[in-house]
C-alpha cells in the first residue's frame, strides 16, 4: 500500500498518475468501466476546485493588500 502524498497537490498528481482518463477496454464490462470513469471524474472534479481555490486565494491576496 502507498502511503498518501503530504499535500492535495501531490494527492491529486498520485491520483492521476494511478486513474488516467482511457477508453473502456475490451475485456471490460460497462460497470467495470462506468466505475473507472467516475473515479477520473472526481479526479478531474477534486483538480478544478484546487486549482480555483488557489487562484481565488491569490485574488484575494493580492485584492487584500494594503
């Protein structure tokens, strides 16, 4: 077993490192498949919200100068 990355950056490289999107391959079945692919969706999902929360931190940084 892995042990887990020490910040959410590096989570989320782990992850997509192990859950790249692919197409379904033949061997799969659909359920197989349609789980594969929710584990990338929440992947990509868990991506766009770190990487919105940092760029709004870095507005309100720089919005919160004085």
């Amino acid at each position: 077993m892995r042990p887990l990355p020490d910040t959410v950056d590096a989570l989320l490289e782990d992850l997509e490192t192990h859950y790249p999107p692919r197409c379904k391959e033949p061997s799969e079945t659909l359920e197989e498949h349609a789980n594969y692919a929710g584990m990338v969706q929440l992947i990509t999902d868990l991506r766009i919200r770190s990487d919105w929360t940092k760029d709004n931190y870095r507005m309100e940084t720089l919005l919160n100068k004085d």
